[in-house]
C-alpha cells in the first residue's frame, strides 16, 4: 500500500491536525513510557525453572 493511499496509516492527511513539534513530542512520549515499562519488566525476577520430574500433564476434568 502506498503511502498516498489514504487508508495507509502514515498517511499525511492523518497527521494535518497536529505540528510537527507536537507529533514529536508524541513520539518522545510514547518511548519514554515504553522505555520505563520495559526497565519495569527487567527488574522483575525470572520464573523458577520447572521441575524436571514434574509431568505438564494435566488431566481433564470430570463433569
């Protein structure tokens, strides 16, 4: 799809009612509060590894 299509997402028409300088700040926004999300999930301790003898299996349940 190109972007003079008007149903791409990038296209320009989308983008008419903000400045630039307010599309970047978006933009900073938006890695920021990904970046600090990320750190978030960085911190939390890994999961124990499962037991090697322990089976997955799970029976199904009787109605």
């Amino acid at each position: 799809m190109p972007i003079s299509d008007p149903y791409h997402p990038y296209h320009p028409s989308h983008f008419v009612k903000y400045t630039r300088d307010e599309l970047l700040l978006s933009l900073q926004l938006h890695f920021e509060v990904l970046n600090r999300r990320v750190l978030e999930l960085e911190l939390i301790p890994p999961c124990p590894p499962p037991c090697p003898y322990q089976s997955s299996f799970v029976p199904p349940h009787s109605s």
